[in-house]
C-alpha cells in the first residue's frame, strides 16, 4: 500500500488516503511509458504543410518547344523545377502523422505513470477545495503551500470551471478532470494533485478514471 497525504488549502496536512500498487498494475513499464509518450507527441503534430511540387503548379504540361533542331538546350515543361515560377523539387507535402495504440495499453501507460509519480512521492489529495469563483492569486497561493508551485497537474472529479479559471494563468500548472488524464500529462509536470472526489475514482474505476455514469468524453 501506499501512503498518499491529504492537505487542506493551507498547506496543513490533514490525514492521508492509501492506494494498492496492485490496483495500478504493480509495477512501473518503462517501455510502454515511452510509447504513450511518443506517440502523443506524434499525434500533436498538425502535418498540413503545403508546398506546391510541380503537379500542383498552375500551368502547361506541354513541351516549351521541340527536343531538337532549336540549337537550344532540352527543355520541359514551365512548370519544372529548374524554371522561375516552377514547382518546388522534393516540395515538403501534407502527411498524417498519427499513430494509435491500443486502448488497454494506454490506460496501463497512465496507470503506470501515475503510479511512478506515487512511489516518487510527488502525489497529494486537496481536500477541501472550496472555490466558489474563479480567483488565482488563492490558488496560486495554495500551490505554494503544498510545494507544488514549480509545475503541477490539478486533477478535479469533473469538469469545474471557477478551479479551471483559477488555475489555468499560473505558469506550469494544468487543470484537468480526472477522466481526460493520460500518461504524457501526468509525467510532464513534477506534481499531481487530486481533489478527493478525483481520486476516490482513480481508485474505484483505475481502468476507465470515470464513473459508469459519467457522460464526460475523455481519452483514456
């Protein structure tokens, strides 16, 4: 088991939740982290250059003139390469950059993510959070008392848009519902904290991080 302390908004420690490495997959998997994490990377790439080849250049495919008798050079079409105005040689085109993986490694990717975080004890429950409106300088503030002002993830149970506006102009820090959470995120800053109602679905759903009634769409 382990130990996950519970800080209250003051930076107080409060109690702590326990959480099974079994429920997690047991181990960190180096590999399939990587995977998860290249293969985000991957899929963030836009891939929409457009440079025009000489197919796209507007323009004749007819011959400028005959192969011989001119006494000129052999020449193409205007739309070569080697003309002013003509298209681009080795033009860079659109491509899809896309990968997929498998929908039950990337839950096992985030879980072993989560837990690496967990045995490196850089994880923490807030409870409570009471933000009834967007104000950053008290979560700013709260970040600070618990040690996670250098960069963190704060994972909510839903969508919550008074946290969301609180937290999303503090440099580092990225606010997300737990069901939306992915192995790049979770490694990517140093910290994550969970609201308890957050992490109390990490621990009852760790395949899915959503409620079998939540109609949030997310990607596992």
């Amino acid at each position: 088991m382990i130990d996950v302390p519970v800080y209250n908004m003051s930076g107080e420690q409060t109690g702590s939740m326990q959480i099974d490495e079994s429920v997690l997959g047991r181990r960190v998997r180096i590999d399939l982290l990587k995977q998860a994490v290249v293969t985000w990377q991957f899929n963030q790439r836009q891939g929409s250059a457009r440079l025009k080849n000489r197919a796209r250049v507007e323009g004749s495919s007819r011959k400028i003139y005959r192969q011989k008798g001119t006494g000129n050079a052999r020449m193409g079409t205007v739309r070569s390469p080697s003309r002013r105005g003509g298209g681009r040689a080795f033009a860079k085109l659109e491509q899809n950059h896309r990968r997929e993986m498998p929908k039950k490694m990337r839950q096992l990717a985030r879980n072993s993510a989560l837990l690496a975080k967990l045995k490196a004890g850089q994880v923490a429950v807030i409870d409570p959070v009471n933000m009834s409106e967007p104000k950053t300088k008290p979560f700013a503030r709260m970040l600070k008392a618990v040690g996670a002002d250098k960069g963190c993830v704060f994972v909510t149970e839903a969508v919550n848009q008074a946290v969301y506006k609180s937290g999303r102009n503090v440099p580092k820090t990225e606010i997300r519902p737990v069901s939306e959470l992915n192995a790049y995120e979770i490694l990517r800053r140093r910290k994550v904290l969970f609201t308890r109602p957050a992490f109390e679905v990490v621990m009852a759903h760790p395949a899915t991080y959503r409620q079998a009634d939540e109609s949030l769409v997310a990607g596992a």
